[in-house]
C-alpha cells in the first residue's frame, strides 16, 4: 500500500507494505543525528523540557517490520533495524546510495520498490507502473503486492 499527501519522501513498510511521504529530521538533505538532544537540554537547563527527543532513526527502528525512506532523487535517507535483518544488508551500506532495490531483494531482482515508483509517478504510479490504488481513502494511496528471498533465501510476501 503506498500513502501519497504532498510530501517529498517515501517510507516504506514490508509487510503492510506501505509507503507514505514524511518530512524527516533532515540536514541538508541528510538524516539529523538522533537522540540525545532532549536529554543534553535537561542537563544544561534544569527548567528545560523533560520530554525526551526522538529522532527519526530511532522512531523507525522501534517499528517491526521493513522500512526504508527515499528521497525525492532515490537516495536512501534511512534504514530501520527490520530492513536490515529481513534484507540482510546493514544500513552503512545502503545510506546515501540509490541502489535500494540491491539492497532490498537478495534475489538477484534489480526491480524498482513501491517507494521508488511513487517517488518517479506520486499521482500517477498506477497508470506508470500498474500499482493498485485505493479508493477508499481522499488521498492518493497505491497498493502492491509481491514476494523476494529475506537474507535466509525464504521467500516472503511483500
């Protein structure tokens, strides 16, 4: 399934498989640091916000299934901690490439993601690429459904 609103980037999840635009913790186009901001502001101001500060990273990693998040150019801004066990490809090695789809299927496939065509076609990657999209939503929303080899060569749904 693939959420569109006017955004600039795609997440997407394997299992729901979905992907939707985020305005991510961003520095020049890079994923921010995470972390200890809140914290470190706690200790310097005692007055300050208790309220810890998560960042994008850790946001992701704490979801369960595959998720990725592609800029508008393709390239790879983040990698949770479930892409990498179900792809098997750490995310030092995929940040900052536009080579998802060789990070993501280990079965030799160099298709394009769900992420990826709605990055190339956001109002039209139904008629582009054939993705199903949902009426049951006001906003553009794309469903796709397939299956690839996880990093132990069992074949999953996606």
């Amino acid at each position: 399934m693939v959420e569109r609103t006017d955004g600039t980037e795609s997440v997407t999840a394997n299992a729901a498989d979905v992907a939707v635009p985020v305005d991510g913790d961003r520095e020049g186009g890079r994923p921010a640091e995470t972390g200890t901001a809140g914290r470190a502001a706690l200790r310097d101001d005692p007055d300050a916000d208790p309220t810890p500060v998560l960042g994008t990273e850790t946001l992701l990693d704490a979801i369960p299934v595959c998720v990725f998040v592609l800029s508008p150019a393709r390239e790879v801004l983040h990698w949770n901690r479930a892409a990498e066990e179900l792809c098997g490809t750490p995310r030092e090695e995929v940040l900052g490439t536009d080579e998802v789809s060789v990070a993501f299927y280990q079965d030799g496939r160099r298709a394009m993601t769900l992420a990826g065509k709605v990055v190339e076609a956001p109002e039209s990657a139904d008629r582009e690429y054939g993705v199903g999209r949902s009426g049951e939503v006001a906003y553009t929303r794309y469903e796709d459904t397939s299956t690839m080899l996880d990093a132990q060569g069992r074949e999953v749904d996606i």
